[in-house]
C-alpha cells in the first residue's frame, strides 16, 4: 500500500469535505475550481486514481466522480477530524433545557435524546440504564378506594414500578405492611433479594398482620416481577424520518425494522468497554442493514458507572465532529446532573 503523503493527504480531506456538503460524487475539478490547494486538475486525478486504488476512494459510475470509502471516513474520524466547538449560548441552552422540571431519570434521558435529534438533525436513541445493580430507594403501599391498593417501587436511579392490585386495605394495615416491605427490601440491589430473604419478610409479615394468604401472594408476585424488570433497559428513539433521507424505500423500510427491534438494537449499539465514543462506520457494523450507514454512541454514566448509551445513526457522510462534540457535550451534562439528583453531589 502507498504512503498517504501530505498531498494525499490534503486531496483525500478536500474529497471527504466537498462529499459531505453536497452529497454527490467529488471530480477533479470540483477540486481544483476551489483553488484551495494550488493544484492542477490533472495533477488532483492522478493523485485521487492513487487514492482510490489504495481503497480510500470509490468510483460509482465508470464517468463519476469518486466518494470516500469506509476506510476514508475511518481514517477522517482517526485521524484527520477537526474538533468542533459547540458554542457558549448553545451549551447554556442546552443545560436548561435537560434542568427545566425535571427530577426523574426517564424523563432527564428522553429531553437529551430529543434535543441530540434536534442538534444533529439525525436519528437518535438513548437508552435507560440496566437497574440490576441499581439499588431500591422505597417501598410504599397505598390504600385506594374499591378495594383496591397501590404498591409502589422506586428505585435509587428514579425508576418507578408499580401496579394497582385487588387487594382491601385500611390506611393503617396498608402503611404497617408497606413498611414491613420496605424495611426488607431498602438498599437491596435485585441480586441481593433472594429467595430466603423474601420467605423472611413473608414470616413477618403473617406473624404482625391477619392477610387472606391469597393477597399476600398478590403482593409478593408483583415484588418478584418488579425485581425482574429491573433487569430490562429501555429504548427511546427520535427523528426516525430522517432514515428517509437515504433516498431509497428499501433501504429505509429495512432501517425502520431494525428500529422497532429493540432485542436487536440494544445489541447493536452497546458499547464495548468503558470507551467514552465509539464510531461504527458502514461495513463496521454487524447488522446488514447499517452496512450504508454510521452509528456514533456515547457512554454515560451513574455513581461513576457506565449506565447507558446516547447516540445518532445517520448517513456515512454524516458531520461526525459535530456529531461528536454534540454527544459528548449532552453526555456530561446528563453526567452532572445525574449526580446531583441521585448521589447529592453539587458543584463546587
């Protein structure tokens, strides 16, 4: 393979720029029209024919001009990407619209996914952190009226489970078995809550309160699904019609399914390690139907762990410092302030 010299170098970048803007195949002379690199025409066709025989360029159409390859653009992301600099207003606007009334980390998450739509203008995902490890903050059973009661969940990271069961309670009997519930189940994470320490609350709860068995299984049915679900992450995505950019129904009928299965995504965009980006380009992806796409995803984190993904799946000609320095920047601020809320950590 030969060197990618520094006129190389400045041809490849000036391809990969003018492809971005237009979307159309990049000739020599849109090149050397620009004058920006004090080059022939002919001189800019030799070099671009070098180019693409190295595998950087690919010639569409025999009388077309050249686009970058996946190796171009992973080569631009690497090494040759501009950092972006997203501006002052912009950071402040974007931190009090992921402040303004929110308390809940569904709902902390869902405002950063839409705003990442709107900065980028692509397709953008986040996903609910994986709660297996995240521990119980409260318990709370609430008498209702028609025999019914309320048994509510809440866990450290502001997930909320909860479920209306058939269950006749009187506020007093309905406070002493919520508080049984919770003082045997706070500060548990879902793995610590095993079978023998549930038999234990369920002991106490028969030896302090007169329950028909059967609603004592109700409510002990639901604590183990809730455990369960704590398991799941969730998926939000926005701007699912910027897939019809591509400019071709197949394709995008097929990105469209991908999106509606979750099982599927979930897998596709975890990140490996603890990596803070990580950039996916075209044939670097598993699924097939990314193979003319890229996918951009950015850790954030809880308690100084990994807890979810904030992404955007767009064209291969996608803007990526942009995409980058938007991520990055809502990531941190979704960081800060999941601090604050969930760990009472404030800046100093």
């Amino acid at each position: 393979m030969m060197d990618l010299n520094d006129r190389k170098l400045m041809i490849l970048q000036a391809v990969i720029d003018e492809y971005l803007g237009t979307a159309e195949p990049v000739g020599s002379r849109a090149i050397s029209k620009k004058n920006i690199l004090g080059l022939s025409s002919a001189t800019i066709r030799n070099e671009m024919a070098d180019l693409e025989e190295m595998g950087f360029l690919i010639q569409p159409h025999t009388s077309a001009g050249r686009v970058p390859s996946d190796a171009a653009y992973r080569y631009y992301v690497n090494s040759m990407m501009k950092r972006y600099k997203i501006g002052v207003d912009m950071i402040s606007k974007l931190q009090s619209a992921l402040e303004e009334k929110v308390s809940q980390l569904d709902a902390i998450i869902k405002k950063a996914n839409l705003i990442t739509s709107t900065l980028t203008d692509y397709t953008a995902f986040v996903t609910s952190p994986a709660l297996k490890n995240n521990f119980i903050k409260k318990c709370e059973l609430v008498s209702l009226s028609g025999g019914c009661s309320l048994f509510v969940i809440i866990t450290q990271s502001g997930a909320v489970k909860n479920k209306i069961l058939t269950l006749p309670l009187d506020d007093n009997t309905a406070a002493v078995l919520g508080g049984i519930i919770n003082d045997n189940l706070h500060g548990l994470c879902a793995e610590e809550i095993t079978f023998d320490r549930i038999q234990a609350m369920q002991n106490e709860i028969s030896q302090r309160l007169s329950l028909p068995p059967k609603a004592l299984i109700n409510i002990l049915d639901f604590v183990y699904d809730a455990i369960e679900e704590l398991d799941d992450t969730e998926i939000y995505i926005e701007n699912t019609k910027s897939i019809l950019k591509f400019n071709d129904i197949e394709k995008a009928s097929k990105m469209f399914a991908l999106l509606e299965d979750k099982k599927k995504l979930r897998h596709m965009i975890e990140n490996d390690g603890e990596a803070k980006v990580n950039i996916k380009i075209g044939s670097e992806n598993e699924a097939e139907e990314m193979k003319e796409c890229s996918l951009v995803t950015v850790n954030y984190k809880l308690n100084n762990k990994v807890a979810g993904q904030l992404g955007v799946i767009g064209p291969k000609r996608m803007d990526y410092a942009k995409v980058v320095a938007s991520l990055d920047c809502i990531s941190e601020h979704i960081d800060k302030i999941l601090r604050q809320l969930y760990i009472g950590e404030s800046e100093g």
